[in-house]
C-alpha cells in the first residue's frame, strides 16, 4: 500500500503508547491545517487532547510573529517555530511568554544580513518564485514561496533554488509550501529537545514512549529521524522517497483529516 512498506499504517499504533502519552507535538501547514485553513475540528481535536492529559506542541516552519499568537490563543503547552530558530511558551496564570532562542541576537542579525544577499541572488535567478507573504515576521530564516501564493513550482525550479542556498552555504528544509533557508545548526529536533528537558527536565530517550510527532513533508525529517514513535498524514505520500528517515506510521486521510485519524484513534484506545 505504501512506497516504503516499513511505514505502518496508523491503526497500528500501540495501545500502550495511546495510554501513556503525555505529548503530541505536530507539524501546522497541510497537517493540521486543509488548504491552508483551520478546521473547527482540529482545534477542537486539540481541546480533546488537553482534556485527556495530552499537551499539543505544534511544531512549524512559521515565522515568530504568527507563532506569538498560536501560542497565546490555541490549546497548545508551546511551539517551535522557523524550524527550530525557537520556543515560544505561554502561561496562561502569570500571562508571561517565554521566548528561547537557539542563537544570540547578535548571530541573528549577522545571519539576517546574509539572508539578504541570499534573498536577491534567489529572485533573481528564479523569478517565478517569491519572497513569503509573512517575511516580515520573520526573525531567523528566510522563506522561499513554492507553492502557497504562487502557482506551484516544479521539481526542477525547486532545485535550482536548494542549490543557490547551498552555494550560499546556508542550511535549508523544504516544506510542503515553502523552501525555509537559515544560518545555524539548529532544527526542528535540536529545539525540540531544548524545550523538552526546560519543559519536564527530561531528555527524549527518557521520554521516548510518551511522546508522537506528526508531519507531513521533508522539513519534518530530522523528527522522523530523533523520535521514535512518528506519524505522517497520508500527503507525505509525494515526498516519501526524499526522506532517508521516514515516520513509522501513516494514516489513511490527508492534511487535517489525517491528524483528526490519528487523534480519535489515540483517544478511543486511551479510554
């Protein structure tokens, strides 16, 4: 059924694992999210989990700005955002944020001025790209639109862009609608982690059994790779050969549709 016969299919998951879950941490965009917008039945899947004891952690390419406010108005415990640039984590007792970086300012502004320079070397070798339209809330990485607010680009425009970042030497992840590029050796799993031992003050192999990730495109490998119970919604199918470290489960629906699986599956074996 799937290109990687390893991947198992989402009903697979262990009864054990649903019953001693303390964390969901996933992926937002075609995810969580179908067509680019939020279902009312995601975020009350998220209000089910917190209920049940499971704190949701999205986990996002999206930029500080829009992370801010996932933090502050969704049920979720924190968010990583700009794959891993940082941990965003609001009480909501003491209406305090909590704002970790993985890099001093003064490294982000140094890096901001390469971006830059990558910026226009992009545009102007790849003009039927653009800039994303939520740049500007942006603090560590440079977004390149593929797919989101233009019409999508092709296999080859897309590598022709990851071969510019890389001549820059700049490390990038491709999402499913945009090439997200920074300076730094941090990602989505090196700031998981991060947050994980400052949250609970534990580490992820000590935690291995009470944690799921959900992903659905390659930027979310370095998950797939550091955890050992991960979940892909059915639209990872197109990328699924990109990635040397695949999810180890799959589910059968796509985007939204495939987190909601996964999460009635988990709450109805939890019970």
């Amino acid at each position: 059924m799937y290109k990687k016969t390893h991947i198992k299919p989402v009903s697979e998951i262990p009864d054990q694992l649903c019953a001693d879950l303390e964390f969901i941490f996933t992926d937002i965009d075609d995810t969580i999210t179908h067509d680019g917008m939020m279902p009312h039945e995601t975020l009350k899947a998220m209000y089910d989990l917190q209920e049940a004891g499971i704190a949701v952690v999205l986990v996002t390419g999206r930029p500080a700005g829009w992370c801010d406010y996932f933090a502050r108005m969704w049920p979720v415990s924190a968010i990583v955002g700009e794959n891993g640039a940082f941990y965003f984590s609001y009480n909501r007792q003491t209406k305090k944020m909590k704002r970790s970086f993985l890099v001093s300012e003064q490294e982000r502004k140094e890096n901001r001025a390469k971006l830059d320079i990558l910026k226009e070397k992009i545009l102007a070798e790849v003009p039927e790209c653009k800039i994303s339209a939520d740049q500007p809330f942006r603090i560590a990485d440079l977004a390149i639109d593929i797919s989101e607010d233009v019409e999508p680009l092709n296999e080859k425009l897309i590598k022709k862009i990851s071969r510019i970042i890389e001549d820059h030497e700049a490390v990038h992840k491709i999402s499913s609608i945009h090439i997200n590029c920074w300076y730094g050796t941090y990602d989505k799993l090196s700031c998981f982690n991060e947050f994980l031992e400052d949250f609970t003050g534990k580490s992820i192999a000590e935690y291995s059994d009470k944690i799921i990730y959900v992903g659905d495109s390659p930027n979310d490998e370095p998950m797939f790779r550091g955890l050992k119970n991960t979940v892909a919604v059915a639209n990872i199918q197109k990328y699924v050969e990109m990635l040397k470290s695949p999810p180890a489960f799959i589910t059968t629906k796509k985007s939204a549709a495939g987190f909601l699986e996964l999460v009635d599956i988990i709450l109805s074996k939890r019970k």
